[in-house]
C-alpha cells in the first residue's frame, strides 16, 4: 500500500528479483485493457485520466480470475484500495485457502508526492520507473534502451486529485488492516535501495 508515487511499483520490481512471487499491479492490468482499444478499455481510461477509482465491483471480478489460477505468493501492487475490495479480497483468499502474509504500507511525506509523480517516466519496453530531473533528463531507459514516457495521469494537477481520492478511500483501508498483526509501515522517504531493505526484512520475518 502507499499513496501515488510512494514507490508501490519500483519496490515491487525489487521483490521481483529475489523472490519468487507473480506481481499483479491492478494499475498495469487496466493500463492493458486500454492498449487493447476494448470498449471496457475505452471506459477505464476516461476513469483513469479523471483520476478517480474504478468500480470496485470490476476491480475484484478481474482479481479474481488472476488469484484463482496463481500457484505462487502474490504481491498486489495497488490493490486493495478501497475498504470493499478489502473485504472482497479476504473473503476471495479465504475461498481459496490462500491468506495474506502481510499488507506493507510504505509512508511518504505529502509534500514529497505531487514532485516525484510529475518527475517520474516509465520505460514502454520494460515498465522500469525512474525520475528525471534537470540533472538526469533521461528520455531512454538505462537498463533495455526502451523509450521512456510520462503517464497521462501524472500531471500535477491530476497528481493532486489521485492524492485526495487516496486520502479518501484509500487510507480507511489501512484501518482495515492495523488491528490484524499483518500490517507493517516502513519509510517511503528514502533511497529505493533503502525501502526495500525495509521490505525485505518484513518478508523475511512473515515467510
Ligand atoms: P496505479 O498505476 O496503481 O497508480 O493506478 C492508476 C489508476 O488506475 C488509479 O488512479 C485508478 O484510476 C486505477 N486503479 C488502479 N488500481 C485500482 C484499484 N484497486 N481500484 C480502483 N481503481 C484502480
């Protein structure tokens, strides 16, 4: 869990490389759709561009096709975030036989927020994230060469609607989870490497 630009997506490519989970970022699922050019796609991207949440009722009939069929430890990326795809995902899990190990939330200043989103470029080839700056105004990825871009929905003004739907919807979810022994928060607000040193030693400690 983490607000926009928190880093939900670089500390989730990390854990990719050391462990061997299936990572379902609900943000690239729909982003897919879209690229199909669907009709459901058509829909999701006036949602996105907006800045608001797509329906939960969507949300958890896609999720559920996708943990059904993994064999391995998930890491969701951007789901649950709202308090009814919470309870949706538990009671999904449970049908299942499959429970969550932990929830992570990793917690970001809100002055820091709106600059990393604007900043940030993802690469079309392999989805790596980076900032850029005026000291690093990359347009190409260092790791494949793969053309950066900017996600639509990460203008500044777009950045700050997400942030109150976030704050909104989202952040009840942590309720959800701070009672259940499963939840953990750890210092967004530092290096990539860092955060996911903190990661690591949470899943370390629940595996
Ligand atoms: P993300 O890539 O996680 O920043 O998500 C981008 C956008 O996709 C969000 O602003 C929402 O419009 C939509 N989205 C992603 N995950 C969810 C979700 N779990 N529930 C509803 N909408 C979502």
């Amino acid at each position: 869990m983490g607000c926009p630009g928190a880093g939900k997506g670089t500390q989730s490519a990390l854990l990719l490389k050391k462990f061997p989970f299936k990572h379902i970022s609900t943000g690239d699922v729909l982003r897919k759709e879209i690229a199909s050019k669907s009709e459901l796609g058509l829909q999701i991207s006036q949602i996105i561009n907006s800045g608001n949440l797509v329906p939960d009722e969507l949300m958890i009939a896609m999720l559920e096709k996708i943990v059904e069929s993994s064999e391995q430890g998930i890491i969701f990326d951007g789901f649950p975030r709202t308090v009814k795809q919470a309870e949706a995902l538990d009671e999904m899990l449970n049908r299942f036989h499959k429970e969550i190990s932990a929830v992570i939330m990793i917690d970001l200043p809100e002055e820091e927020v709106v600059d990393r989103i604007v900043s940030r470029r993802q690469c079309k080839a392999c989805g790596a994230i980076v900032r850029v700056n005026s000291k690093n105004p990359a347009t190409h990825c260092e790791a494949c060469g793969g053309e950066l871009f900017s996600r639509q929905d990460d203008t500044a003004e777009k950045a700050k609607h997400r942030l109150n739907v976030y704050y909104q919807d989202t952040l009840p979810v942590k309720q959800f989870y701070s009672n259940t022994g499963k939840y953990f928060v750890v210092n967004g607000n530092q290096t990539p490497e860092q955060v996911f040193g903190d990661i690591q030693k949470i899943i370390e400690a629940v595996k």
